[in-house]
C-alpha cells in the first residue's frame, strides 16, 4: 500500500470521521435528549438502545456517503489504487458494504461495551456525562469503521475501474 493511501485511510478516512463523528453525535444526542436528568442504561430512552442504533446506523450512513465520493475519485484519477491479491470485495454495493459494516458496528463495539457497562458499570449517566460517551463512542467508531468502509470502497472503485478497462 502507497504513502498516499495510508494517509488517506489513516487521517481522511480515520482521524476526520472520528472527530466530526465526535460533535456531530455529541450535538445530536444534546438535542434528543435536552430535556432529561439522567439516561438510563435499558429502556426506550437509554444508553443501550442509543448505542446499538449508532453502532448500526453510523457505519451504514457513512457508507452510502464514502462509497460514491470514492469511487468518484478513484474515476476522475484523483486516487489511484491496485488491487491487492487478498480475494473478494464483500460487494459492489455500497448499501450492502453498509449493513455489514452496521452488524460489525454492532457486533463488534457495541455489545462488547454494552456487556461491559452491564456487568460493572452504573444503571445510569447524568445527562453530560452520557453526552461525553456519546460523543467518544462515536469518535472511535466512526474512525475505526470509517477506514474499513473507504478500503472496501476502494478495493470495490479499483475492482470495478479494472472491469472497466477490459471489456
């Protein structure tokens, strides 16, 4: 993998994500939730119910935005990529590459850090300091997951330009 794609995926598709995902979340949960004292950890309004549904929707929103504005870059030359020799690209669809990085969001952060909280953390978080989980859930997904979505969106961009190129 080239200097170039390392940074890519590392800062634009990484640290960027984690940082806008960080207040963008964190304003979106202030606004939902203003009117509470506390948030509990199970219920209709809670910390399970937010963190799954962020855990699912982050990745899977963020994949039908990345996917396109990739596969844009890697046509127009402005990202230029090969395909590694490591098999197949999960699938040409952005929205599919969606929902099985929202299971891996979930499977993968979520229900661990859920157990977790279960098991030795409080029933419940005054409002701010749910806003502050909020907000670095989201951070460290939202890197993590962003860097996967825009290496899927790549290999599937360069897969596709290649296809492209032989017919």
């Amino acid at each position: 993998m080239n200097a170039n794609i390392k940074r890519f995926l590392i800062i634009e598709q990484g640290f960027v994500p984690g940082l806008f995902n960080f207040f963008i979340n964190g304003g979106i949960a202030w606004w939902l939730n203003k009117h509470l004292v506390t948030m509990p950890l199970w219920g209709k309004t809670s910390i399970g119910v937010d963190t799954i549904a962020t855990a699912f929707l982050l990745p899977l929103i963020t994949c039908l935005i990345v996917s396109p504005l990739i596969a844009k870059k890697v046509r127009s030359g402005s990202l230029t990529f090969s395909i590694p020799k490591t098999g197949k690209v999960p699938s040409s669809s952005s929205v599919v590459r969606g929902l099985i990085a929202g299971v891996i969001g979930v499977g993968l952060f979520a229900l661990p850090v859920l157990l977790l909280w279960h098991l030795i953390g409080p029933s419940q978080l005054a409002l701010h300091d749910f806003l502050w989980f909020k907000a670095g859930f989201a951070a460290v997904l939202g890197a993590l997951i962003s860097a996967l979505i825009a290496w899927w969106a790549l290999l599937a961009s360069a897969e596709q330009s290649a296809s492209a190129q032989c017919t």
